[in-house]
C-alpha cells in the first residue's frame, strides 16, 4: 500500500491529527510517513539567520522525536519512516504527495486570510496543489454515532467523481454508511421563477452514486438533495459524520484562490475532518461529458420547460 503522509508542525504539534493518520495507516496497512520542514529565513542578518535557522531545526527534530515515540507508543509494529527536510513547509509536503495514498495536516484554527497568506501556512496550499487526496484534521471524527457515516458532496459532475469512488472505500475500510449530499442552493430571485426539477437532480445524484454498490458491495449508501447552500448543508452534516468528502477543480495556484468557495467553507467550519480529492490526470477521465453537465448544456439552449 501506498504511504500515509502526515506533516508535523514544529510549532504545535497536532495529536488529534496523528493520531488520525496513524489509524488510517492502520486500517490500510500502510506506512506512516512523518515529514517535518524547516522553513528558510528571511528576514535576518546572516549571523542571525544562521542562529535562527539551528534553532528552528533543533525544534524540528524534537518534534519529529516526540510524533514518532507516540505512535510507537500508541501503535505498536506500526511501520513508520521520518524525514527532516529544508524548505517551505507547504512545498516540501506537495512534493512528496505524488503516489501516496493520503496526506494528513492538522489545523490551529486561523482565520482564512492567515491560512492563505501567513508565514508558513500549509493547509490551503496544499488542499489545492497535493497529488493525491488530502485530510484537514480540524475538529474530531464524530465516533459516537451508529451507525457511522461518512459523507460526500456531491454536484453531478466529473469533478465529483473521484470523490465519491474515494468516499466509498473509506466508508468500506470503516464500516460505515456513506451519505451522499447534493445541496441545491436557493434561487437569487425567488419570485422569478424556477426552471430547474428537483427530479433532476435527485436523477443526477443517482448517476453520480451508480456505481458504488459493484465497487463497494458491503457499503449502505444513502442519496440526499436537500434544499440550501452546500457549506451550510454540508457543515450540518459534518456534525454526525466521520468525515465530509469534497472534490478539487483544478490546481488552484499556490495560494488556493481557485479552490472553490464550498472546499474554503468547509475547511473553516466543517465539525468534523474535512478530505478534498483532486481529479485523476487528464489522460485518467474520459471526455463524455456527465449528466449535469449536459443538464447544463441544455439549459443554457432550451427554453424553461414550464413558467412561473
């Protein structure tokens, strides 16, 4: 099986999120795979940059230490490997991320413009720029609740395809139900009109489950539209789930601005771990073009099948 990688943040190091990744190695029989950065200096005198960046190590290597005598500790004959590397923290993540199975960061809870443009941040960075999906470990995974359930987003597109398929297996690899959400939003003129069926989009939500049941035979899954916007309905199903499984349009820059206003929304108020899935490489997807994308293409043709 392919790693789990976990990035240890020497400033705080976050348990709830190694403890997290630690488990999913075990449920997979994987490799746990702790890096730790060590981000340049910039702004010091050379003498000062020097004494700066030897201290910044030694803390580095304590907390990578003290990450790996806990799981031997809390997992023990968990297969494990660490790393020490230079380098900005997000970067050195996002290059280790090609064939693993899944990357694992904590969160201490900033607010949005200092995940984006603090020194050292690392979770929108590499939510919109990893290779492989990515788990945000920003409030605990709601073990309490029976049966459990994991929950995925979806819009009827292609780009919530491999979230689906990964939400699936984790379902699977946990015993769990899988709830598959579309949130239909409101209209921003609700005295114009609709055009829209809410056939269709149960339809489309239909679609984009099909094929769970021959993947993943032993996984219950339930198809849900419900009427709101997606954060809102996805933050309140979050609150009884393991975890919420969004996809990811794109490459979205370093700073993530193109990741999507429902991946930003979730990572600052989802109750649960938050999992973001990128789409497979271009020569992986086909170009037939999905049920709601053809929905749309219509839409944009047709005249309104009825009026208000």
């Amino acid at each position: 099986m392919s790693d789990i990688l976990v990035g240890i943040d020497p400033r705080e190091l976050s348990v709830p999120a190694l403890v997290w990744a630690a488990d999913e190695a075990v449920r997979r029989g994987a490799r746990l795979r702790l890096v730790v950065a060590v981000p340049p200096v910039h702004d010091r005198l050379p003498y000062g940059a020097v004494a700066h960046q030897n201290s910044l190590r030694i803390r580095a290597e304590s907390a990578l230490v003290n990450a790996e005598d806990l799981v031997r500790e809390l997992y023990d004959g968990l297969w494990t490997a660490t790393e020490l590397v230079d380098g900005t923290p997000a970067t050195v993540l996002r290059d280790r991320t090609q064939g693993v199975a899944l990357a694992v960061v904590g969160s201490r809870h900033l607010g949005r413009a200092a995940e984006i443009l603090g020194e050292g941040s690392v979770i929108v960075p590499l939510t919109a720029r990893a290779d492989c999906p990515v788990a945000v470990i920003r409030q605990p995974e709601h073990t309490a609740v029976h049966p459990p359930v994991i929950v995925v987003g979806v819009d009827g597109s292609r780009d919530c395809r491999a979230a689906v398929a990964f939400a699936a297996a984790e379902a699977s690899l946990r015993e769990a139900r899988l709830t598959a959400v579309w949130a239909w939003p409101r209209p921003l003129f609700p005295h114009g009109g609709e055009t829209e069926d809410p056939a269709d989009h149960e339809r489309l939500l239909a679609e984009s489950v099909a094929g769970c049941a021959e993947r993943q035979p032993d996984v219950d899954v339930a198809a849900v539209v419900m009427r709101g916007h997606p954060v809102e309905e996805l933050t309140r199903a979050s609150r009884e789930a393991l975890a919420v499984v969004v996809g990811r349009r794109g490459r979205g820059g370093y700073s993530g601005m193109r990741l999507g206003s429902t991946v930003h929304g979730l990572l600052h108020h989802a109750a649960c771990p938050v999992i973001t899935v990128p789409l497979p490489e271009k020569g992986e997807t086909d170009t037939t073009p999905s049920g709601a994308e053809r929905s749309r293409s219509r839409s944009r043709k047709d005249p309104p099948a009825r009026t208000g």
